[in-house]
C-alpha cells in the first residue's frame, strides 16, 4: 500500500508541530494541516499573550513602588489598544517563526480544514491524501455553559482582542485562567470582580496557596464572590450588561468574561468515519503510547485530556516521533512531578504533591512553611507577602511537593523542580547554600517544621 506521507498531522499547536519536526529529523515524510493559526492556543490565544498583558498589569505597582526607591513619576497612564497592537504584532512574528520551523524542517504544511475520510486518508481543501500514520493535535475550545444571554459573554478567546478595556468586568471561573485574567483586568484599571461557584478557586492546589492568594487578591481590590454563579445575562438599553445571579442578586458589567473549562476541537474532524473512541467528556482515548483505538491513528495534547501544558503537549510531540520513527530513543512521558505557574498577582509556582494530596496518598508529613514581605517592598507602602511550603515526607526525609506564592514563582520552581525530579531530601535542601538576598534563598533555609 502507498502513502503520501508516513506521518500526517492535524494541528499545528505546540504538540503538533514538536511533532512534525521531529518526524521530519528522523527521516519521515510528514504533513501537517492547520485551519487556524500556527502555534495553536499558547502563542495566539493562551499562555503566550497572557503573559504578555500579566506584564502590562504589573506595571501599575512598580508605578507606585518607584517612589520608595526616590524616583518621581508623572501620572502613569495606560492605553489598550498599544498594549494589543504591540502582542499582535509579537504573536505575528512568532507564526512566523513557527512556520519557518516546519518548512525548513522539511515539513508540508497545508493551510486549510482537514477532515478524517477513513484510517489513513485526510481531505483537505478537496485533496485527498495518504499517510501510514495520523496524528490529532487539534487542541481544546473554550466553553460557555448553556444558560440565557450566553451570547453576551466572551471567553479567553475574544479577551485578546477587544477594542478596548472595559471599565467593570465579571470573571466566571476557578481555575488558573479565571484567576490570571481576573488579575490582569484589575491590574489594568478596570473594576473587577471574580465569580466562583465553589467555596475556594483553584481546587487541586495546596490549600496553603489557595488561602494565601485569596487574601492577596483581596489587598488589591479584586471582589472576590465564592459560591456564586450567573443564572442568566441580559443586555441593557445603554449596552452594559446585567448578570442576574443564582442567589437572585443582579450585577452591573461592561463584559463577561467565562473561564470555566475547555473542550477537545474535534469540529467537523470525521471522526465518524473512523473507529476513535472517546470517553465522556468528548476527548480521545488513548493508551500509553498515545494510540487511540484506530491503530493508525495517535492523539496528543489537550484533545487526550490529560494533562493539558504546553510543554506537556511538547513531551508527548516528542515521544509520538520517537516511538514511530526512532523506537531505539522513546522513553514514554512521565507525568510526575510536573511543574506549573498560574501567573495571577501575584504568582503561584508549584511542583509535586499538595499537603492533601500527600495525606491521601498515605505519607507521614513534616510541613515547613514561610510567609515575608520581600525585601523589595520594605522600601514601599506595599504589604504584599510571599508564600513558600515545603511538603516532606517525615520517614524518607524526601521533599514530595514545593509551592510558592509571590513575584517570579515560575522562574523559582523551574529549578526546585529539578531537584524534585532527582529524588532531593530536605537534608539536601538545607545543605544547599543559599544566594543572598533573595526570596529562593528561604527554600533552603526553613528548618523549623509547622507539622
């Protein structure tokens, strides 16, 4: 049987095209076909330009911060649309580089719809094409809940694009993204508030953390309201918009904005002309090696419903080549301690189990937990304070989890990940010699436990 390609990709996000690339090393002839933008979700619509206008939010702090240092400022001002033309034109360039990647990688690339016919044959654009394997990386969607005036409300997806910053906005959601783009909005200047139907936003991170960024929201004046969700959204004569709650209650805004979950995009893919099992929340079962239940046919990334990070998705790019084009070199992708950011104001850094989640799975715990002003805001009027948890196992003495909350966690735990990753004890920890002054000096230096 022949094929035009050895190895067809649908989606050119981060998985896709690691994907694509590598296969394309190792000597496959590869094709990858993209209807909406190269990058996929983090470079146009997600972590890339959110991190972007985290930025921008943060600035209005330094502002102030800058006269403990002796410096005077005019009255800052900020505009929107430089903001988003200047993360346009940033994302523009990094298409770009996205699209010189898989063509000087010797990779076809097709800019159009492509749609399963059957276990080997892709159409796009009327061309019918051939490949021994196919890989779906077609990532995830926003999702707004079925609920009157849902037309109203935007999600991350027109939140980068809007003309201009509204004045008072609701942010619908609990997890990392409602938080950061709850963030990003009052950072900016605009009167926010944050709706979570559940008691505490960010389930499934240490309580510890969750606790202490709730109380720093609240210093900058987000409006935290727990246990409240929107029963319907109707637009008024003036344009605004009235968000009436389940508890009866009506709240004014100028924008809506939903983060509460995301689907696999799996629009218009065929899948019903192959057999690709999916499990109850529509995404695609795969096996340890990524195979769905097409043998052909692989899926990696959000669209598997994972574990869905960009550098995850990139891991399991990686992984999917080695294993069909350098079998010799595939190591599977190990989903343990994997280390995350949620770039709220402040951040959250964190890496490995939760004091809950160490309980449940059975270990004895030793807490070592710190809380400080930096030393950047003493000469400020700021009351900021940093969070940083230590969660050790009491009878090997292993760190099992690291969390933070506070300027650069991110770039923090990028390297207390490393360590976790090479099994360190807290006796390793506090054998490390600390860099000073800094906040990451504090990971190696809490020697009295909580617990």
């Amino acid at each position: 049987m022949s094929f035009d390609f050895d190895l067809f990709v649908i989606g050119a996000g981060s998985g896709g095209v690691r994907a694509a690339r590598f296969a394309a090393g190792f000597g496959a002839r590869v094709a990858v076909a993209e209807s909406r933008y190269l990058g996929g979700t983090c470079v146009n619509v997600g972590c890339v330009p959110k991190k972007l206008l985290v930025y921008g939010a943060h600035y209005h702090e330094d502002f102030e911060q800058a006269a403990g240092f002796g410096w005077t400022l005019a009255e800052p001002r900020f505009d929107w649309a430089t903001l988003i033309a200047n993360k346009n034109r940033e994302i523009q360039r990094l298409n770009g580089i996205y699209r010189n990647l898989l063509v000087n990688s010797g990779v076809t690339l097709l800019e159009g719809h492509a749609r399963l016919c059957d276990a080997h044959t892709v159409e796009v654009a009327g061309q019918r094409l051939r490949a021994k394997h196919i890989l779906i990386a077609t990532g995830g969607w926003p999702q707004i809940p079925e609920i009157p005036g849902k037309e109203h409300a935007i999600s991350s997806n027109e939140a980068f694009f809007l003309p201009s910053l509204p004045r008072r906005v609701l942010v619908v959601g609990g997890g990392y993204i409602a938080v950061e783009f709850a963030s990003i909005f009052n950072g900016l200047g605009a009167q926010t508030s944050l709706l979570y139907r559940g008691e505490l936003f960010l389930r499934g991170f240490d309580r510890s953390v969750r606790e202490h960024l709730r109380d720093e929201l609240g210093k900058k004046g987000l409006d935290l309201q727990f246990n409240a969700d929107i029963a319907r959204i109707d637009k008024q004569a003036d344009g605004s918009l009235a968000a009436t709650l389940q508890d009866g209650r009506v709240l004014e805004a100028d924008c809506v904005f939903y983060a509460t979950g995301r689907r696999p995009m799996l629009d218009d893919l065929g899948l019903e002309n192959v057999a690709v099992a999916q499990d109850a929340k529509g995404f695609i079962k795969v096996d340890e090696a990524y195979r769905t239940s097409e043998p052909s046919i692989h899926a990696i990334g959000d669209v598997i419903g994972r574990v869905q990070l960009t550098p995850v998705a990139l891991a399991e790019g990686m992984a999917v080549a080695r294993l069909l084009f350098r079998p010799e070199e595939y190591r599977p992708v190990d989903y343990k301690l994997i280390p995350t950011a949620v770039f709220s104001l402040p951040n959250i850094g964190t890496v490995g189990l939760s004091e809950d989640e160490a309980r449940a799975a059975g270990h004895r715990v030793k807490l070592f937990e710190s809380r400080f002003r930096g030393m950047k805001l003493t000469l400020t009027e700021s009351q900021e304070k940093t969070l940083m948890k230590l969660v050790v196992d009491a009878d090997s003495d292993r760190v099992l989890g690291c969390h933070m909350v506070g300027p650069e966690a991110g770039e923090i735990l990028q390297g207390i990940a490393v360590a976790l990753k090479a099994g360190a004890t807290k006796a390793i920890f506090d054998e490390t010699i600390g860099i000073h002054p800094t906040a990451a000096e504090e990971f190696v230096t809490m020697r009295t436990p909580m617990a």
